[in-house]
C-alpha cells in the first residue's frame, strides 16, 4: 500500500474498508506503545518522544477515515510509526531491566 505509485483501481467501499481496518490497527498499537512507555520510569529520555508519537497518533485518529487512498495510506504510515516506537521502547525497556 505505502509503495502504491498509482491510484489502485478498488472501489470507494474498498478504500474505506482498508483505512477502517489501518485505524483499527492503529489504535491497537498505540494502545501497546502507551503501555510499554508507562513501565519506564518517568524520567526515561525515551517517554517524551512517546508522547509526541502518540499525541500525534491521537490527532490524526480523531479524523474519521475516508474512502480515498491518501487516507488509506496515511493510516499505514501512522500504523508503521506507532510499531517503529513501540520497537525503540521495547529495546529501551529491555536494556535498562535488571
């Protein structure tokens, strides 16, 4: 989907079907990054870029997802940044355990 370099031929239902199951995705993994960010210590120099993510993760959730590729799109690359946090908290929580 992300390398898309030319409007698929899908119907709008499709579209909208695709970036409803992205937001889904989404939510599911902001959810995950909230909890890896909450066993860090408060502290941690990883939790404010945590909350940047997720503040912006926030943001674009708020917008009910259109039936248009760009929609669809945005939503995997918002699917993506969440896992890429999620991954650096992952590692930061793994490395700072006793």
């Amino acid at each position: 989907m992300l390398a898309w370099t030319a409007t698929p031929k899908l119907a709008a239902a499709d579209f909208q079907q695709i970036a409803l199951q992205l937001t889904g995705a989404a939510r599911a993994v902001a959810g995950d990054v909230r909890r890896a960010a909450g066993r860090l210590p408060g502290d941690h120099p990883a939790l404010p870029l945590a909350d940047v993510v997720l503040a912006e993760a926030d943001r674009r959730l708020s917008v009910a997802p259109q039936a248009t590729v760009r929609c669809a799109q945005n939503r995997a690359r918002l699917v993506r940044a969440l896992y890429e946090r999620l991954d650096r908290l992952t590692d930061t929580a793994l490395a700072t355990s006793p």
